[in-house]
C-alpha cells in the first residue's frame, strides 16, 4: 500500500521538488509546520501518522505507529486548529485535480502568462493549494519560505508572479495593485475590498476555496441546512463537490445526507445564508455571542470596528455578564497606542451599521492578537 511521507522542510522549491518525487513514486505527503513547538510537533505527528518523514537535513526516517493509505490518496494535511486539537484530513489526487482545475477556469488562469506566488505556510491548505494548483496546471510557481510584505511586493513589482493567495492580515501589508488577481481566503475579509481581490470560502476539508466571491465554483454545490434530521443544523452552510476529502485520517466520513437527501454535504460549522444566490457567511455556529436573548456574530462587528483609522486590528468575543448573560467584548490593537480608540467611538461606529445590541460594552486594549497561521483569530484565546 501507499506510504504517508512527512515532509519537514521550510517552504521553497526544494519541498515543491520533494513532493514532485513523493507523488511519482506513488505515495501521499503530510507537510509538516516547522515553527511548531516540540510538543505540538508531536501532537500533529500523532495525528497525521505516516510511516516516513524527510528533514531539512535530507534524512528519512522511519516513523514507528505510522499508517499506509489508500491508492489515489495525495495528502494528509491537519486542520488549522482554530477550535481545538489538529485533525488529518485525506485528500485524493482526484479532489486536487478538481479544485485546481474549477479554480484555474474561473479565474482564466493562463500557464503561458500567469505565474503564481505561494508565500503562506504550506502546512496550511492556503498555502499548499496554491503548489499543488500550479503543479496540476503546469502552471509556473515560485515558492517562498514564509510570507514576508516587502518580498511578496518585490515578486509583484517586477513582473514575477501574477497571482497569489494571501489572508486579510498579508493583504494590508502590501500594495495589492502589483498583482493581476490576489485570492483573499481565512480571516473574514475587510468590508472594502480592490477590484483585483476575490474572496474566497471553503476549508481544510474542501482541499481550497469553494465559493469565490459568493458564488461556488463549477462541480461545487451549497447548500443550507434545515435542522431536520440528517440535513445539518438549522442554517448550516454546507458543501459538496469532487473537491471534497475522501475522510479524516482516523477514518471517518464527515458528510451528511443534506437538504436533497443525496448524500455527500460536508456540515461546515458556520451558519450562513443564500443572498440571491450568493453565499453571506455569518460566522461560526460556535461562536455566536447570545447578548440580552440577541444573537451577535463576531465579524460583522469586526468589520464595523475595523474602519476606525485609530484600529489597527480588532477581535470581538464574549465575557459572562450578570445582567446580559454574555456582553460583547472588543479587542482592539491600536494604530498609535499613545492615542488609542475610546470605547465610546467604537459603540457609535458599530451602531452606524448594526443592530444596538451588537456593540461592545467592553474595550480591551492589545498588542496583538492570537491567530492561527492562516489569519483565523483564536477567540478561545482570547480573555
């Protein structure tokens, strides 16, 4: 059977080769992140459990616990982790075909004059996709060890790359107008967005965005759940296509029968709905706030705050309140911290655009705030 090889090496052309070798010789990858600490190195290695791992030292090593895969498998890749634990999701070279391919027509990706630039971690769907799409479509590709503003502006400026994916963090740190097309995907994206960007939906589990610009992509399907048994939770966004995993790496298959009973609907976690047609992600499911019996999504909060020039980034999440059940809370990284947004600013900007109850009756002032390395903000770690 196939083996599982980990791949411990830093972004650039060398992993782009090793997988290339990986793939010919029949076998699925596991990119591995190298900044992780030791121990969650070891939590990821135990879930994604392959049976080799090539180091930046050129050594293979066989790994003791691993497991094979099935034939057609191409990766096993972890989950972001923004609401607990790395899970191993199973990609088939069939999904990644798909996914490249839907992408690459409706962005009229062109191999003789488009070039794509991966600078996110590719231990990350975000940053993989964009490999594995340009190897599937002989499409030229230059590979970046990590993201870095003034680099990516540098490939951009002078012609080579065309396209690239980045999150809403990497957007506002470069000039967005060097490239011909920028995939925006994790992180919510701003409320006001450049022509040339195109917002992206979709998750480990869908092998790369699914739903571009509210609009899902040809073969993919969405779909909003009802509540009803075997449909997903009452106003579920959920999924289907050829893009999707083929499993989790322990085996399980995370879809449900769905709204037309058909079967193959991947239940997101996120509540959204159908605004003519086109997708309108709320937010988590999990992470809606419950204020006064109101119902608060985080993002749209953000996005509110977030137009503040004295805010520099934002995260909105709850505290227990006697009086409310829960409050809305804003964490706010100030632009100056010697003249930070008073929270009186930030109540009268959301209420502009939001219902009374959604506006913070709390600031907290931050250096920074925790994200995972796709841009999501880990709200759990936020107190």
């Amino acid at each position: 059977m196939p083996e599982l090889v980990a791949i411990d090496l830093p972004g650039g052309q060398r992993f782009a080769n090793v997988l290339e070798s990986v793939w010919d010789a029949g076998d699925a990858v596991a990119p591995i992140d190298p900044r992780l600490p030791a121990r969650a190195r070891h939590e990821l290695v135990r879930a994604l459990a392959p049976t080799r791992m090539i180091s930046s030292d050129g050594d293979v090593t066989k790994m003791a616990g691993g497991r094979p895969v099935e034939e057609g498998d191409a990766v096993v890749i972890a989950t972001s982790g923004s609401t607990g634990a790395p899970r191993g999701v199973v990609l088939t070279h069939a999904a990644i075909e798909a996914s490249a391919r839907a992408t690459s027509a409706r962005l009229g990706v062109d191999p003789d004059r488009h070039r794509w630039l991966a600078c996110l971690p590719l231990a990350h769907i975000g940053g993989l996709s964009v490999l594995m799409r340009a190897l599937v479509t002989g499409t030229p590709f230059t590979v970046l060890p990590g993201f870095d503003s003034e680099t990516v502006a540098a490939i951009g400026r002078r012609g080579e790359a065309t396209h690239v994916s980045l999150v809403s963090t990497a957007l506002r740190r470069v000039d967005h107008g060097v490239f011909t097309c920028i995939l925006l995907g994790g992180a919510a994206p701003p409320a006001a967005l450049p022509p040339n960007v195109v917002t992206t939906y979709g998750m480990t589990e869908t092998g790369s965005g699914v739903v571009y610009d509210g609009v899902a992509l040809d073969g993919a399907d969405v779909a909003i759940g009802t509540g009803r048994d075997g449909e997903g939770r009452d106003g579920e966004v959920l999924l289907r296509g050829p893009m999707l995993l083929r499993a989790y790496r322990d085996g399980a298959d995370p879809t449900v029968p769905g709204p037309d009973r058909k079967g193959g609907w991947l239940p997101t976690g996120d509540a959204g709905h159908l605004d003519d047609g086109r997708l309108v992600v709320d937010g988590r499911i999990a992470e809606v706030i419950t204020t006064g019996g109101e119902k608060v999504w985080p993002v749209p909060v953000e996005q509110a705050i977030a137009t503040l020039p004295e805010v520099a980034d934002v995260a909105v999440w709850r505290r227990a309140d006697p009086e409310w059940g829960e409050r809305v809370v804003a964490w706010v990284v100030p632009s100056d911290p010697s003249a930070p947004p008073e929270l009186g600013a930030l109540v009268e900007t959301v209420r502009e655009a939001l219902p009374p109850w959604a506006a913070p009756k709390e600031l907290v002032l931050t250096d920074r705030l925790p994200r995972t390395p796709s841009g999501k903000v880990r709200r759990s770690a936020l107190s």
